[in-house]
C-alpha cells in the first residue's frame, strides 16, 4: 500500500512505467473506496432505509469519487465515516499527484559492441550493392561478406549475388552490371505478354530502382564497428 511516506520515483524511464504506478495507485484507491461503499451497506441504518443516518450515508455511497485525482477535502471525512483512514487516501492522493508531475527520462541508449576484436574482425559494415543490407566488410578485401544464405543440415544454401563484391559506399559496377540483365528481362517480358500485365511492371520497377541508385551514386564511408578493445 503506497502512503504519504512512500519514497516514489522522482522520474521515470518510459511512459509505460510511469502509467504503471499510476494504475497501481488507482487499483489501491478503489479497494477502500470499495471497502467504505461495504461499511454502507452492511450498517443497520441501510437496512431500515430511513432517518438521518441512511440519509448521511447514502450521500456519501453515491458521492464517493471513483478516482483519487477526484477527491476533495470533504470526502476525506467520508472515508472516516466509513471506517477507512483518510490519511490511507491523502497518500494516495499525494502519490498519484507525484507521479503524475514526474518527468519521463528516458535512460540513455547503451550501445551495442561487437566484442573482442580479433586481427581477421571485420572494422566496418557497408551495404550490399543489390539487397541493400548492411554487412561487415572484409578486412583484408574490403568486400561485402557472403550473406542471403540459408542453413540446413549444416549446409548453405544459396546466397545474395552481391556477396563477395565492393559494398554501394564504394562502387556501383554491379549494379551497372545487373541493370543490362534487367533491362534484357523486360524487353523479353514485354515481347512474350506486353506492356500491361504486371510482371511486365514488377521488372520495370526494379530496372527504374537500380537506374536511379546509378543516377545518384557517390562514395560514401563506411560504417565503423564498435569493439570493447
């Protein structure tokens, strides 16, 4: 049970958990405002269903707020009236107003590392020049590692066809390369079923994507990867 001397978080780290206490001061708010709706209705005046006393508490099982940011100075005397300490209330009443006014500070970003670094490690990642994927670079090379591939039974199975060449930060001539097959394949596509069916407009996507990547090419760094040592 959070009380007025709980120590609660001056901040938190995300949104989630700040929204978590809150619900947890809210839940704890509802079973004394249950606890007091209880009192009522097992007090012999609500079985009578007259005088002053009924009256009283009546006002009160209605008027019970169903949220701690909803209580005001005189309900606490309602809660006492009911059996349940109002300094139980106050606390949650105080806590929720805490946390709620407490900032979200997100903690900072730990940055993921390769680990030890070995003479064979690879320093740099570039990305593929037909996937796009980023891939560690080879040292000694500096062409992208074989990647695309599946593994079953302990074998490979095929690969990208741009491993084992220069990543796009460093050369376009695979690209240039491919796009004379591609552009190939749609004359091809457009002899055997025209311009209209849509493999005829898949290839031309692509041929137009590699195009473009070829307009637009310049050397670029590559991407550091970061060791402990």
């Amino acid at each position: 049970m959070i009380t007025m001397n709980n120590t609660l978080p001056t901040s938190f780290p995300t949104k989630a958990a700040q929204k978590e206490l809150l619900d947890s001061i809210t839940r704890q708010y509802e079973t004394l405002r249950n606890d007091a709706q209880r009192f009522i209705l097992n007090d012999p005046s609500h079985k009578l269903r007259s005088g002053d006393r009924y009256e009283k508490l009546s006002e009160i099982y209605w008027g019970l707020p169903n949220y701690p940011h909803q209580v005001r100075e005189k309900h606490y005397a309602w809660f006492d009236e009911c059996g349940i300490d109002s300094n139980a209330i106050r606390g949650l009443v105080v806590a929720r107003d805490i946390v709620k006014k407490a900032p979200v500070i997100k903690a900072p970003k730990v940055e993921r590392t390769e680990g030890k670094r070995t003479e064979r490690s690879a320093t740099h990642h570039g990305c593929c020049q037909l996937c796009g994927r980023a891939h560690k670079v080879d040292v000694k090379t500096g062409l992208i590692a074989q990647h695309g591939y599946t593994v079953q039974w302990g074998w490979q199975s095929g690969s990208c066809a741009g491993s084992h060449h220069l990543p796009i930060e460093k050369s376009k001539d695979l690209v240039e390369e491919v796009v004379v097959d591609v552009a190939k394949k749609l004359d091809e596509v457009q002899a055997e079923v025209g311009t209209e069916h849509n493999k005829y407009w898949a290839i031309k996507r692509t041929l137009n994507f590699l195009n473009e990547t070829i307009a637009n090419w310049k050397p670029r760094e590559l991407t550091p990867i970061k060791y402990d040592n």
